[in-house]
C-alpha cells in the first residue's frame, strides 16, 4: 500500500503517525490502496513544502478489519460507529452528536481494541481525474459514475508494515 507525504530533505525509513483530529480513523499511519489515490492526496492535502512524495510498504492485514471487502465485518463496523455514538449521548445526557474524535477516542478505548490492528475502509472519491468514464451533462452540471472504491487503511501498529521504501513510480 501507498503512504503519501510532504516531500522532505532526507528519504522516510518509517510512516508519519497521523494525529489529526479529523483523521477518519483517529490516530494512525494511513496507507492506499491505489497510487492514484496517494498521488491525488499529495495533490490535494500535502501542500506544506509544495511537493509530495510516495512511499510504499507490505501490510500484514491479519488483525485489520476489512470494511470494504468483507460484508460481515462491513455491517460489524457500522453496528460499532452507531454504538458508539449512541453511548456518547447517554454518557453525557445529550442529544449532541460526537465529534469524530470523541467517537474514535470511545471505540479505541474499548475492550480488545488494541489486537486491532488497523481499519481498511472506502470513502467516495473527491476527485475524477483518473476516471476513465466521461461525465454526463445534465441540466445541474457535470455528474460523475464513481465506479472505483478510494481505499485506505488506518494502520494502528507499525510492526505490521514491512519493507516500507521510497516508491518512484509515477502516474
């Protein structure tokens, strides 16, 4: 899988932990599954020295929950993320929603969790330039058939990450 980062003086050894508060899946070392995706990440959210690189590793997806291709564990995950949510409002007597962070912080500290050792997950891709497919032209604008998954994963423990190198392969 694919990690996309600032590009910096010196060549990574190890992925940079994400701990931003809006990081989908709390903190962690995000990966893609397609170069595409990492390139277009770069593109679009790595913009602090105004270059990008990608880095590529082998995950051992043993202990990772897999919500994208495993249906059981799809409909698993869902049932945690409502779960989850709903005990956050009883616990503070609120109708409020969660923050993404309280929700991520509440399912992390929950009983087994740190044998997870990461999230595979699907969100809906932002951007339509590497879509082979013309959009159609509608009376609204341009739609577009999101045909392919944005995969990534939230790993949560580095030892499952091996050979992790600088990835020169361009799109």
């Amino acid at each position: 899988m694919y990690h996309t980062q600032e590009k910096r003086d010196k060549k990574l050894t190890k992925p940079v932990l994400c701990r931003r508060e809006d990081a989908w899946l709390g903190t962690g070392y995000y990966f893609w599954h397609d170069i595409l995706d990492a390139h277009m990440w770069g593109k679009k959210s790595k913009t602090a020295t105004k270059e990008y690189e990608i880095y590529v590793g082998d995950i051992d997806c043993e202990n990772v929950i897999d919500t994208v291709f495993d249906e059981k564990r799809y409909f698993w995950w869902i049932e945690q993320i409502e779960f989850a949510a709903k005990e956050l409002r009883r616990l503070r007597s609120s109708n409020k929603k969660p923050t993404l962070k309280q929700l991520n912080d509440f399912i992390k500290k929950s009983p087994n969790w740190e044998t997870v050792a990461g999230v595979l997950f699907q969100d809906i891709p932002e951007s339509h330039d590497y879509s082979v497919i013309a959009p159609l032209e509608t009376s609204t604008g341009q739609k577009y058939f999101a045909y392919k998954k944005r995969i990534q994963l939230a790993l949560y423990h580095s030892n499952c990450l091996s050979n992790f190198k600088h990835c020169d392969r361009k799109v």
